[in-house]
C-alpha cells in the first residue's frame, strides 16, 4: 500500500464518485451556518420544494452582524435593519427546517470558528465546510475543511455532498524553537510574507515541524485560520495527543482511528516549504495584504512596484519608518483568529497593572465565545483588561469586519489580532495592522508598536 498525505487520507475516505474530467463528488460530514452567506441558499431549498438532507449534521449561529454590546433586547436589540433582517432570517429558516441554531442571546453563541470546535461539531477525520472562507480553521484538527459559497451552502444543505476537484499537496515544515515572544500568528504571518498570499494557490496545505507540534490546539487553529489568506484551499495538522486531549471525551475506537490521521513516511508532497524558525520575530503588517509583513524592529519596506506604492499611500506611511514608530489609534483583540482563551490570558498579562496609552482612543476585547467569555471572566481576565482602560464585550466578529456596529472611521489606524487587512476591511478607508494578542496589547499600553 502506497504512502499517503493526510489530504489524501481526508479525500479518499470521503470520496463518493469521481468523474473522467476529475471532477469529485465529496462526502460532507459537517456544515456550519451563520446568517451572512446562507438566506438565499434557504430559499433555494424553498423554491425547490427540498429539505436538508440530513438536519442533525448542519449547525447555525449569528456572528457577523450581532453587537457586541446592548443584547438584552435579542434582534430587535440590532440597530442597522440589514443585520437585523439577516440574523431574523437565520432565526425563521433555522426553525422551518429544524436546524440548530444558537440564537445570540443563547449563553454558548459565538464566532462560527470558534463554536465548532466547543460544540463537537469539529472532530479528526472530518470534512467540514461553513459559507465563510476562514473555514480552514478547523483543519487544525486532521480534518478537511474549507469555504464554501451561497451555492454550495445549498447544495450541501440538500444532498449533504458536494462536488470539488483536489488540490494538490503541499507540506509547510517550520522546524526549530521559536523565542518566547513569539506567538502562532506571527508563524502565520511570517509564512505568508515567505510564500505570498498566491503561494498556496491550488495546494492543501500541511503544516508541521517542530515547531508546529508544540503548538496548543488554540495555536493551530490560528495557523489554519490563516491558510486561506497565503491562497490554499484548506489547512491541516496531523492528528496527536495534543488533538486527543482536547477531544477527550470520545471512544477509544475513535481515538484509534484519529491517530492514523497523520502523512504517512514516505509520502509525496507535490511542495515542500522549509522554514527555520528561530528566524521568525512578532510579526506586523505595514500595507493592505496580509504578505505585506516584516518584524516589528524592522523598518517600512522601500515600494519597488505599483501595489507597493498604493499600500503604503493608502496607510500613510513612509519607507524606511521604523515600525516601532507607528502611532496607533485604536486596538482589537478578537475575531475567529485569536479569541480564544489562550490569546485573551496573553493579552492579559501584557496589560496587568497598566493603562492604556492616552491617544488609543478604543481599545475592544472580544471573546469568541460566551463559553469563553465566561471562563476569562471566571479567571478575572475582564477585571484586568477593564481596569486597563480596555472594553469587555460580548462575543462576535466584531471589528475584524465592518458588517456590525465595531468599525474604524476614516483614517483611524488599528492594531487589530484578525485576519485581513486589506482596504476598508474594518471600515471605510481605516487602516489595519495584523499582529498577534501580545503585540496588540503592548501597543495598546505604549500607544505604538513596540518590541517585546
């Protein structure tokens, strides 16, 4: 029997037909909803006169337009009519076709990345796809997860299937130590300034090393986050007794069977990428993409093209800034990327006993989830960002995106722990600095970025 990729594995053990022209016909074990990409994927199945396939196997909840403040009133507690109209609509259609949905007001709602994993919706070995590109996230846990869009979300709905054609393998190998200071998402970061934001363009990527599987499962899920922003179709990591651990609480069978869920010796990779990570330092963006990233004691790159020139225009910056020299407006620690428990307890320790810098003039904390909200609130974590001069919300993407009430204005610039950074991402012509919990909460208290 031939040596096969963890991709392969997850491909082949969910494979129902494949076409001549290579066309593939996937078997999908679980679907994730949230109320952005799935109204007219429900009405879809209305027009048609269908019904889910297989109900128990797809799961809502609202988080991109749910405030993170005032939701003692449910919906109607949403001020803008598009997002209250849009959660209203995950509501109804959840309730006509028997869906569950954890509506916002429900303890354990949260950002959609971040519940799957809570609620067992998320396990090794799966296929798992959710209308929202950061899907990979879950690949973290040897699963095949991925994006999908309004078409697709309705087609898994009706058949439980969906038709793709594979991607090829690639294997991210970050081997070595990194210094203490240096987090999952400046792993992330630094990979994609390695191999750009179209270096994984039509790869699965692997990602393992040394430095890799020391990693907590909270760390992983920031690194396969991110795989979509270096252009792969999916993110993974093999399968380990960190995965076990954090899935406890089924059979040993299972467990026997996630630990095959690893590249075998042997296997081919169609690329290899090799990186030394004792050469990785926090890491910050200065332009408007994610590969647009250099260490935090470096300096502001010289433009040497056209989308160079635009970016650092569109920013205000100058080459040949020092990084460290970046004067910042407001601060965000949140989004599927790093709200977990472990990015919030790092925040915190930064900003213990400390105060914000007096030109910051917002500085938000946004839990992933009410689970997690109520475990940092249980550990005083809210007592510590608040007595720095931070606010303490509710759950949802809040400001990684401008589809709720969290935005930058005009010209504010922001350190922000999401994903994206591209222009408007978090509201009409801001201006973003992706870093990690660390590095956001130590500008938040200098007012700059600062090497820690």
């Amino acid at each position: 029997m031939s040596a096969k990729t963890l991709y392969d594995k997850l491909w082949e053990s969910h494979l129902v037909r494949i076409d001549d022209n290579g066309t593939a016909l996937l078997y999908i074990d679980s679907h994730l909803i949230h109320e952005v990409t799935s109204p007219q994927a429900f009405e879809g199945l209305r027009l048609a006169n269908r019904k889910p396939w297989r109900v128990a196997a797809n799961f809502a909840v609202p988080d991109h337009n749910v405030p993170t403040t005032a939701r003692d009133g449910g919906v109607e507690s949403i001020v803008d009519p598009i997002s209250r109209l849009q959660v209203e609509t995950l509501g109804k259609n959840c309730l006509d076709y028997g869906i569950t949905e954890l509506n916002m007001n429900d303890p354990r709602q949260g950002i959609v990345h971040v519940i799957g994993p809570e609620q067992g919706k998320t396990l090794p070995g799966m296929t798992l796809v959710c209308g929202d590109s950061h899907t990979s996230t879950h690949g973290a846990f040897g699963a095949l997860a991925f994006g999908i869009g309004t078409s697709e979300v309705e087609h898994v709905l009706a058949t439980q299937c969906l038709l793709q054609k594979k991607s090829k393998n690639m294997l991210i190998s970050v081997n070595g130590q990194v210094d203490n200071n240096v987090s999952a998402k400046d792993i992330i970061l630094y990979i994609i300034g390695e191999i750009g934001t179209a270096g994984g363009t039509g790869y699965a990527i692997e990602f393992g090393g040394t430095a890799i599987e020391v990693l907590s499962m909270e760390g992983r899920m920031t690194v396969c986050n991110m795989a979509i922003e270096a252009g792969a179709r999916a993110g993974m990591i093999a399968v380990d007794d960190t995965t076990i651990e954090y899935v406890n609480k089924y059979s040993d069978m299972a467990k026997s069977y996630w630990r095959s869920l690893h590249s075998d010796a042997g296997a081919k990779f169609d690329k290899v990428i090799n990186i030394d990570a004792s050469l990785i330092k926090p890491q910050v963006t200065w332009g408007t993409s994610p590969e647009m990233v250099v260490a935090v004691d470096a300096k502001v790159p010289d433009a040497d093209d056209e989308g160079m020139r635009r970016a650092l225009d569109y920013m205000d910056l100058k080459s040949g800034m020092a990084i460290t020299d970046i004067k910042l407006d407001k601060i965000f620690i949140g989004s599927c990327t790093n709200s977990r428990i472990e990015d919030l307890r790092a925040a915190a320790q930064v900003v213990k006993g400390k105060k914000l810098a007096t030109n910051i003039k917002q500085a938000l904390v946004v839990p992933g989830s009410g689970l997690i909200k109520l475990q940092a609130e249980q550990e005083g974590l809210d007592k510590v960002f608040i007595d720095a001069g931070f606010e303490w919300r509710s759950p949802g993407c809040s400001m990684c995106l401008a589809m709720n009430a969290d935005r930058l204005e005009p010209g504010e610039r922001c350190a922000s722990t999401s994903n994206r950074n591209f222009e408007g991402r978090q509201g009409k012509a801001g201006r973003t600095h992706l870093v990690s919990p660390t590095m956001a909460a130590a500008a938040g208290i200098a007012g700059h970025f600062v090497t820690c």
